[in-house]
C-alpha cells in the first residue's frame, strides 16, 4: 500500500532513546509544548514516526504551515 502526500514542510523531532516511552513523551512535548508556542500550525495530512533501525532513536515529522 501506499500513501501519496502533497508538497508541504516539516519539523521533524527525534526521540532522546530507542524504548517506547521516549516517543510517548516526545509525542506529549510536540502536542502541549512545542506547538502552542509557535507560530505553525499543522498542515492537516498525516504525521510520520519515523524507525530507522541500526540502534537510532525514532523520529516524528510533523506537516505544518507558517500562521
């Protein structure tokens, strides 16, 4: 399956360790930190966790738009 996603910009975040309870606090940082003390909003298509192996933290992207 696959999923196409239109043009947009990213912030992506990376997670401080490998154990799922670094992304669960990453997740709860982006959503009541990070975003309300910006100026971008998100660009409504859907976010990526990223897992890209080799002992590397995850990462999440987020799509947003400059308000």
């Amino acid at each position: 399956m696959s999923i196409e996603l239109p043009a947009s910009h990213w912030v992506v975040f990376e997670a401080d360790e490998l154990k799922p309870e670094a992304i669960q606090r990453l997740w709860h940082h982006i959503m009541t930190e990070w975003f309300p003390s910006t100026s971008y909003q998100h660009a409504g298509i859907p976010e990526l966790e990223v897992y890209r192996g080799h002992g590397t933290p995850p990462q999440v992207w987020i799509p947003v738009k400059f308000v």
